[in-house]
C-alpha cells in the first residue's frame, strides 16, 4: 500500500483545472481512484465509477472521499483538464525514486499512436505518445504526446530531458538518428546510445554500407562479431552482428554525429515453414566495439513493442478506447503506463498483467496482497 499512498500525496502536487465551487471531490482521490480502478481492469469512465462505489471502503483506507464517490462525467471533466505535463511529472519523479540507477540497463525510446482517439468533428487527429522503456525493470520512466507521428523528432529531446539517464544506453529507432538529439544523450544526459540508421541519414548511410562491403573484404580492419540463435512457433531467426571502430576513414560524415565511436551491422536469417528471409539492419552507437553489448541493446529495445506496446493493446485495450475529449486520452494514456509500473514488476510466477487485472477485479484480497508487493 506504500506506493499507492505515496502516489495518492504526489497527485496533489497537480494543479486543480476547476474553479472552487465545483471542487466537491478531491483532485488526488479521483486520480488515485482510477489508477486503482485500472489496475483492476475497469477501461471506462462508467465502469471506475462502478469500481469505485464497490471498493469505496478499501479506497476509504488511504483516500479521503469527503462527499463520497464522483460520479463518471465528474472523473471525465477532471481528466480532460488537467495539465498532462504535471501528471507526466508525478510520473517521471515516481519511477526515478523506484530506480537506484540505469548505468548498463537499455533505455527504449519508441512512440506509439493510439488509434481510436481522434475526434472528427473537432479536427483532431489521433495522439502520437512517446515512451521511455525499461526492459530489465518493466518500467515506463515517462512520455511525451504528439498531434502527430511527425512530430516525434521536436518531442524525443523533451523526454530525454525529463529523464535521470547517467550511464543508461538509449536506444532510438532511425527517426532518433539526429544530431541534436544525440547531442542531448551524450552532452546534457551523460548516457550513450545505440541508434538505428537507415537513410533519412543519407550521406551516412551510404557510408557506412560502403565501409561495411570494403572491411568484410579486407583482413586490415578490425571486427567484432557474435551469433544468436532463437527458436520458436515454428520460427527459426539467426542473427549475426558486426561492429567497426570509426576511423579516419568516415570522419568526414560521422564527426556530427555526438562520440560516435562505432558502427554495427545486424544480418537476420528468419526461417518460417521452409521460406527463408533474409535482412540487413545499421546501427550507430557511442559505445565500444562490443559486438556482443550492442546486439543486446538492439535486441532489448524490441521489448518496448512486445512488453509495453502489446500489452497496452491487447490488456489494457488502448486502440480501441474510444476517450477523446481534450486532454483526456494523454492523461489516460499516463495512468495505464502507471498501472504496468505497479503491476508487472512484482507479479507472481506464471501470472500475467492480463490475469492480474481480471483477478484484482475480482477479488479485494488479491488486489490487497498485489498492492502489498508493489511496495
């Protein structure tokens, strides 16, 4: 329960959007209510209203509830105006306290559109939300909301500077491949960084294929090289990773580029059902010619799709929450990722967030003893 008094304390630091005569409830026990009420798998505002009335005295544990339980269209109006900056604060401070420290641990940097929050008749498109991913820790360290998928490049240096990463390892896809965006990592945050490179980076690019055709033909340059091997549903998936120091010999396209120290290439074999599939993918990185470190950062950087995005759809059903109003979708895109922070990390053996959710929904004891090891 430490975590959710902790947090339910934080929620008062956000600003009230509401004039005092329509303050009946308190601001930190509504946002508290729906974190608890999606925890235990409620995705509506009907349905945390209902959660809420039925769990009012355990919630009355650590809630003050002066004039009881708000009603849906009360918890609706709240959360499509308040700021989503501060609740993103609450966040970023949350997970920062829960983490000693990243040095060595993989940082993804990804976005994710969620697809049913548009709103026709008032022009607006569907929210573009940016996350920072922990694999090792099952911990979303904050987000940022675009308008869209475009404006991910302006909004990818926002997060960064929000975050505590001395040490970590960012990774980005190719749209973080920008100069000032690696500037930031490396100069303001004091982390390296393993970055895709395709050709939106195109004198680079080119480069750097050359390089890698000249130097897998010549004993001169020096490589490092490691192999994996993965197996599963009928898949068979070879990797072979190849790193290269920089030298002199790309310094006239690397130099802007923040300590890029070196290049990498990835080849991947798929064999699925006797078809065999063949690709190339180009990384940059500041770390050291560790062929080994850098095909982990690539591969620990899917985890944001597999652990975070997928389980946002498919658990948490955000493509197809239809919450659209005003700030609301980026506000409730914030309390899922909180929900995963408190759930994931300290699930049972064997227990998925999906069946945590339902069980939680269920049961008071079990959501009590879950809460119990979220502390």
């Amino acid at each position: 329960m430490d975590q959710l008094i902790a947090l339910a304390k934080a929620f008062k630091n956000v600003k009230d959007p509401r004039i005092n005569r329509a303050k009946k409830h308190n601001l930190a026990d509504i946002i508290t209510l729906t974190l608890c009420a999606t925890m235990c798998g409620m995705d509506n505002w009907e349905d945390i209203e209902w959660f809420a009335e039925v769990r009012e005295d355990w919630l009355r544990k650590f809630l003050d509830l002066p004039n009881g339980i708000p009603s849906h269209d009360t918890i609706y109006r709240v959360f499509s105006r308040i700021n989503p900056k501060q609740l993103n604060e609450v966040l970023v401070k949350w997970t920062n306290g829960l983490n000693n420290s990243l040095e060595g641990k993989v940082v993804a940097i990804d976005g994710k559109t969620l697809r049913r929050s548009f709103d026709t008749a008032a022009g607006t498109s569907a929210l573009h939300v940016v996350s920072a991913w922990v694999q090792e820790n099952n911990l979303v360290l904050g987000q940022v909301a675009t308008d869209t998928k475009g404006t991910e490049i302006a909004k990818i240096p926002e997060l960064l500077r929000m975050l505590e990463l001395k040490n970590s390892i960012v990774t980005i896809d190719a749209i973080g491949c920008q100069k000032e965006i690696i500037r930031v990592i490396r100069e303001e945050k004091k982390a390296d960084y393993v970055i895709a490179l395709k050709a939106n980076q195109m004198n680079l690019y080119n480069e750097v294929i050359h390089f890698f055709k000249v130097a897998e033909k010549s004993d001169f340059f020096t490589m490092d090289y490691c192999e994996s091997l993965e197996k599963g549903h009928g898949r068979i998936e070879t990797r072979h990773c190849i790193c290269l120091n920089v030298d002199k010999h790309l310094e006239h396209v690397a130099s802007d580029f923040k300590d890029l120290r070196t290049i990498a290439k990835i080849s991947s074999i798929r064999e699925v059902r006797g078809k065999q599939e063949t690709s190339d993918r180009y990384f940059i990185s500041s770390l050291p010619c560790n062929a080994k470190q850098i095909a982990h950062a690539v591969r620990t950087h899917w985890g944001v799709e597999n652990s975070l995005h997928w389980r946002l759809d498919v658990v948490f059903n955000e493509d197809s929450s239809r919450i659209r109003k005003d700030h609301a979708p980026e506000n409730m895109a914030l309390i899922r990722r909180m929900a995963i922070n408190l759930i994931k990390p300290r699930l049972p053996a064997k227990t998925s967030v999906r069946q945590a959710r339902r069980r939680m929904g269920l049961s008071l004891e079990y959501a009590q003893n879950l809460f119990i090891r979220a502390t």
